[in-house]
C-alpha cells in the first residue's frame, strides 16, 4: 500500500464503500490520512447540573425518578423521564424512541450525556446518549473524532479504515521540514501530527498535531504564492496602456462624487497598467465602499486601449446584475464598448455566439462566472482579468484565466475584511490597495442583538418593512434539522413562515439545491416577485437587491464575526433605511460579547481586529470564518499566530534561495512541487 493508492487497497473498503468515500474528495490513501476531523467527542467526568457550561455537551449521573407515558404525535413520539442529579430535577425528553419505557428502571442510575438547556424553571436534556456506569467508565477521558459524512459513510467506517492504514504498517511519510525549523517553532513530526489527530490520547496530543498540520498548510500556501509571484515580477507590461477621455468622462458623469479612497485606488490602478510590469493588485474593500465602480474604469481603460477585459463573479445572477449595469452604464455615458455576458446556463448557441465574439475580439468587455476560463473560450487580445469576490476562486482558477492572454492585468476585488498585516501575508502574490471610506450617500446599517424573546416584535418590524414594499432576507446556519443542535433550518424555517405570513411570497435558498434552482430563486427575488428569502449562507455573496432591508440572522452565535458582517452587507444598498436583526439562542456572557462588536459597529475592518482578539484559543474546531481562505484544517484568525510563524519560515527559506528552487532542501521541493501539482489550493482564495 502506497500514498497514491486508491483506498480501494485498504481492507473492508470495496467499491460501493470508495464511492460514498468519492463524494467527500477521498479517493487514494493520503486523501483519507489528511480527512481531518472536524471535531471530537470527549467523554469527560460527569458534572452537576449546575456546572454545565451553557450550550455544550456534558455527562451526568443521575438516579431515574419518574418514566412518563409516551406521547404520539402525528410525525412523532415523546418520551420523558425526569432524573434526580445530586440536587437537581433534570427532564430527559427522546424523540421517536418509544422502547426505552421499558429500559430505564425507576431508582436506577446511568449516564446521560448531552446539552443541559434551561426550559423556563426546569432544566432538560434533549435526546442525550445513555450509558451503564461500568460503560461510561471504559469511555471515561476518551478523545473520539467526529468527521463530516455524507449518504452511505458512517463515522465508525471512517475511523476503521484510517487505523488500518496506520496498523499496517505500510507506510511512512519522511519528515520533509529543515530540522532547525522543526525545534525552533516547537513542532512535532508530520507522521506523529497525522496520528494524533486522528487518536489523540490527550487534549494536548491534539492541540500539538494541529499546530503542526496548520504549519504545513500556512507554509506550503505561502510559498505556493510567493512562486506565483516571482514569475509575475519579471512580467513585462505587453499590455501597455495610456491614460483616456472615456474615463475621465464616466467619473464627472457619475451620479456622486467618488471618495477619497476611491481616487487613490484610482490612481494606483492607472500607475499599474501605464507602468513597466503587469499588475497584479487586490483590491479590499468593506462591503458597500464602492469597489465595483474601480473595476469598471480598470475594463474601460482597457477597452479603450484596444483590449479586452474580463469580469469573473461566483455567481450567475451577480454576473448578469454587473452584465446589465455596466451595460447601461456605458450606454449612459456614450461610451462605444461591446459588452457581453457569458454564463453556464446560456444555451449551446448563445454561447457558440459569444464565444465567436470574444475570439474575433468583437466582445471587449465580458461578464461572466467560471464559463470565463472554459477551454472553448479564446480571446483575440486579452489585457487585463478582473475577478470580484476572489476568494469564491482558487489560485489556480485564476491563473487560469490569466493564461487565457499574454500576461493580462490582474485586478482583485474583495470585500473580505482581514486585518493588513494578516492580508499581507495571505495575499502574498498581490499589491493591496485598501479602499477604506464609505461614499457619504449611503445610510448606515441599524443593527440589533436580541434572544428569542423579542421574536413576535421581529415579525411586527418585518410584516411592517413588507407592506412598505421593502423586502428581507432571513439567514439560518442549516438545511435540514439536526438532532444534536437546536439551529434554525431553511426548509422548516420556511413552511413555518409560510403559516405566519400567508399573504408574502417566501421562499428558501441553500447550498444542496441545484445551479438552476438557486439562480431561478435569486432572479425572481431580486426582481421583487419573492419578498421574504430564507437562506443559508449561499447569499453571502452574489447578489444584489436595493430594495432589500432587513436581514434577521438566526442563532447568529454560530457564525464567525466577519462573515456576519459579510451577510450584513446583503442589505443597505438602496437609499432606504435597512436593518440588522442578530437573533441569537444563546444567553452566554463570551456569545453576548462578541455580537457586540457588530452591533456597535459597521466597519469590516474594526470587526475583523476585535473578532482576532476575543477569539480564544479553546475553540479550535468552532466558528470558522466561511468564505475567508478556507484551509483543511488552519483559520488566518484562530491560528493568526502560527500564520505568523509560517510567514516568518518562509522568509528565512527565501533568504538562503531568492529563486525558491530550494537546493538546499530537496525533501521541501518536492513537497512543494506535490502540493502546486494537487492545485495548490485545498483552501479558496
């Protein structure tokens, strides 16, 4: 058995079983070793009721008081029990568990373990898991790993099959960091870091291999970069351009004056594309600062210089929005550039048609999603590649698109606030330019955190938002219901909805539903037909709807702060006021503290610096910043400090090897050179 194996090799795995592995991206055996868990189960001592941290999963020993009769509902049954902990009552509720009336003994003791909430005046434990006490002692200070898992894979195959890889004793994985390194940040060795994630013994164990797999994704990301990076230094400009009236003529002709932060990017950019090298330059920008004019002076630059330019967004509907206004835009202002749109849905002759023109150059400016970078697609003078919302785009996605010329311009936009001296490193291959002023027409967002209680005022405001004509986005953390968790889904959220307001068109959005179902359900909202959109996170780019007003986030808690405040930025588009609800199902002091931040706030940036300084080190599996760089395992904000490590490894590397051939380290160069060749980015950026 070897790391390029397919996992078929390894005992008890056959085809059916390699293909429900297929559908979470594990196919050979290294895929499997580097499946990380997402957390772990840890069987700790049982508590009192009382000591029970708020909205965590504990043990407890009690003696079974009293077993209720089961109560059948039309889709379900309740079972009850209630449970004597030391000197508490605690209520345990099973849903469609009938039989176990007839386990649990009146005066016996267990082990129940779960969530302990607080239910008016009595504490209660929702489906918890049951134990002997003999049981629960073999289990006692066990560290489980719990893996993400799809149709067809259970957590027990998972973990079978990666203890047979590691009681094989078939493979190896050499130790490819420089020695000095290992000691001088504290490292263990990768073969050990793989083990102990996996089966760590101690909380400590754990803690130690992460660190290491975190090192490795920071530093190979790093100097996947800074290689892209020297190849694009040396680029000469071979898409030399001069400054044009058009403009100069579109600014004067805008309905607002731009800010001052917009006029430097502004000249920054014309800098680049006059200049001696090819631009490679970020853009970032808090959410609604004004980046998407920015790109539209760069492609009209562009055009006007006998170039064409291309726009790529992560979504059809967004694609199609940017299409229409940029298209008016020009029209507006007189300005003769063909702009066209270019999308997966289009049919096979609309997009033979636009394939025609962007290859005889007729097109000269293109709008368009990932269909951009297809092979079919053949640009005659490709100058310069714009892509908004970059880190919905892998690295090699966007090189892609940049081979698509010879040596265009790049320009990347991103509302994505991470805090400069973070950006610095992650965004290695670029020049950032930070527009960091709001025109001063737009309204800022009033926010609001609250709890459950203030759940029929909620309802009131929106009812009230709706009859003004404005509408609203709702954003739940899950598809479906949970058994675990307590969470607000879409499609439950939705049908109840539905009975509250019966007079609105409400529909739900999310991630599992198909490209066409989602773009469809977007277009109709954005064209008013759907006044209330229940979503998931799917919406955190992609569209938008001045006449939206109102988004409520339910169990805001659950989220990280800066992709809350990117949700945030759905709304406050129009010249209406528009709102915040922060609906969290948490009471926790940490929890209340954190939201505060964006209650008090609606700078992006400030948001990012303080979510650095509140997020402690315990949670290390948590609220992860979705949409930001998504490693396997690392988070640029949990792990700043070891991000700061990895940049300072690769810094010391690149002093002793400019070129990055790293002669000095094979074992490096080839690891390097194996992770560029799987793309490089197992995280998006």
């Amino acid at each position: 058995m070897r790391l390029h194996d397919s996992i078929v090799k390894i005992k008890g795995i056959g085809e059916k079983s390699a293909a429900a592995f297929g559908k979470v991206g594990v196919h050979t055996v290294e895929d499997l070793l580097r499946y990380y868990p997402r957390g772990y189960e840890i069987y700790g001592e049982p508590l009192k009721v009382l000591e029970a941290a708020e909205g965590k999963k504990c043990a407890v020993q009690g003696i079974v008081q009293s077993v209720s009769a089961v109560k059948r509902y039309t889709k379900y049954q309740v079972f009850t029990m209630q449970i004597k902990v030391g000197e508490d009552m605690l209520q345990g509720v099973w849903f469609n568990m009938p039989f176990l009336r007839n386990y649990f003994q009146r005066g016996g003791q267990y082990i129940f373990r779960g969530v302990i909430r607080e239910k008016g005046k009595q504490y209660r434990m929702d489906q918890p898991e049951y134990y002997s006490l003999a049981d629960y002692d073999r289990l006692l200070h066990v560290m489980q790993p719990k893996y993400s898992l799809t149709s067809g894979l259970t957590g027990k195959m998972v973990t079978k099959s990666i203890k047979q890889v590691f009681d094989s004793g078939e493979i190896w994985i050499p130790e490819y960091l420089p020695e000095e390194m290992v000691l001088h940040y504290g490292l263990i060795g990768e073969w050990k870091a793989l083990l102990q994630v996996h089966f760590p013994k101690t909380d400590k164990e754990m803690r130690l291999a992460r660190k290491r797999l975190v090192f490795d994704e920071f530093l190979l990301f790093i100097l996947g970069l800074r290689r892209l990076r020297e190849s694009q230094e040396a680029l000469i400009n071979e898409a030399p351009m001069v400054e044009v009236a058009e403009t100069v003529r579109l600014i004067e002709g805008l309905p607002y004056a731009l800010t001052g932060a917009q006029k430097k990017v502004w000249e920054e950019i014309k800098k680049d594309l006059t200049g001696e090298h090819v631009m490679s330059r970020l853009v970032q920008g808090d959410v609604g600062s004004g980046k998407t004019i920015l790109a539209v002076l760069s492609l009209v630059m562009a055009g006007c210089n006998g170039f064409q330019g291309a726009l790529m967004v992560p979504t059809e509907v967004l694609a199609k929005q940017h299409y229409q206004s940029i298209s008016t835009l020009l029209e507006t202002h007189q300005i003769g550039l063909r702009v066209i749109l270019l999308t997966g849905s289009m049919t096979a002759k609309e997009k033979r048609l636009a394939y025609e023109e962007i290859e005889s150059g007729q097109a000269q400016i293109v709008v368009g999603t990932h269909a951009l970078i297809q092979e079919q697609v053949r640009y005659q003078r490709l100058g310069l590649v714009v892509t908004d919302e970059q880190h919905r785009f892998g690295v090699r996605q966007r090189e892609t698109l940049m081979n698509k010329g010879i040596h265009p311009h790049v320009l990347v936009m991103s509302a994505t606030p991470i805090p400069r001296t973070l950006a610095m490193i992650v965004y290695g291959d670029l020049d950032i330019s930070v527009v960091d002023e709001l025109p001063a027409h737009r309204l800022p967002i009033k926010n609001c955190v609250v709890d459950e209680s203030y759940r029929p005022s909620a309802h009131r405001f929106m009812e009230k938002e709706v009859r003004a004509g404005h509408q609203i986005y709702i954003i739940c953390p899950m598809v479906e219901e949970s058994e675990e968790l307590e969470l607000e889904n879409v499609t439950d959220y939705t049908r109840n909805l539905q009975g509250i307001f019966p007079q609105y068109q409400i529909a739900c959005l999310h991630g599992k539903m198909k490209a066409k179902e989602k773009n469809e359900i977007m277009e109709r909202f954005s064209e008013g037909e759907i006044q209330i959109l229940v979503s998931t996170t799917v919406i955190e780019v992609g569209i938008n709807v001045p006449n939206a007003t109102v988004m409520m986030v339910e169990n805001a808690e659950r989220f990280g702060l800066a992709q809350l405040h990117q949700l945030r930025g759905r709304v406050g588009r129009g010249k209406a006021q528009s709102y915040c609800i922060f609906m969290s199902g948490s009471k926790g002091k940490e929890t209340k503290k954190r939201l505060e931040v964006l209650n008090q706030s609606n700078d992006g940036f400030f948001i990012a610096s303080e979510d650095l300084k509140l997020r402690g080190p315990g949670d290390l599996f948590g609220i992860r910043q979705s949409g930001i760089l998504e490693f396997r395992l690392g988070d640029i904000f949990q792990d700043s400090k070891v991000l700061s490590w990895a940049s300072e490894a690769a810094k010391e590397l690149l002093k002793e090897d400019e070129e990055l051939m790293l002669f000095k380290h094979k074992a490096l160069k080839e690891r390097l050179n194996h992770y560029l060749a799987q793309g490089g980015d197992t995280l998006s950026l």
